[in-house]
C-alpha cells in the first residue's frame, strides 16, 4: 500500500481536535536544549541476569543530549 502523506486540512483537524494551534505546540514541553541538540541513546541493561539465558530481567533507555554549538556558548557565557 502506497504512503499518501496527510493534507494540510487533515492535519488542522487533527490538531483541532486535541486543542493545539500548530505542530509546534506539541513539543512546547520539551526544553530547548533537547529540541536544539543531538540527541544520543543509550541502552543498558537492568536488574539481575537469569541464570538459565544469561540475559538481564530489562532494559532501559537513557537519553544524552548533545547541545547544539549556540546553546553551549549561551551555557558558558552564562557560567561567566
């Protein structure tokens, strides 16, 4: 089955019906420094190992942000 992307009038519905006014506003939460850098994952492993497979009871995902080169030298001149 083809991917027939959504139509700008979809998306305003969509939007309307969860109350935001644009896409943007859907990530308003999130702070600066995550929208603005790189973010890296990490995975790692949690808990005690089982004896019979050897692998762990679970897993977890941190996330590492890599700031972009603006907000690091705003961050530093702050620091200053």
């Amino acid at each position: 089955m083809p991917f027939i992307p959504h139509t700008e009038p979809d998306i305003a519905a969509m939007l309307a019906s969860i109350g935001a006014p644009n896409i943007d506003a859907l990530f308003d939460e999130i702070p600066a420094a995550l929208r603005s850098g790189k973010v890296l994952s990490a995975v790692y492993r949690v808990g005690a190992y089982r004896a019979a497979t050897g692998t762990p009871h679970g897993y977890a995902l941190r996330l590492l942000v890599e700031p972009s080169r603006a907000v690091a030298a705003q961050t530093m001149a702050l620091a200053n």
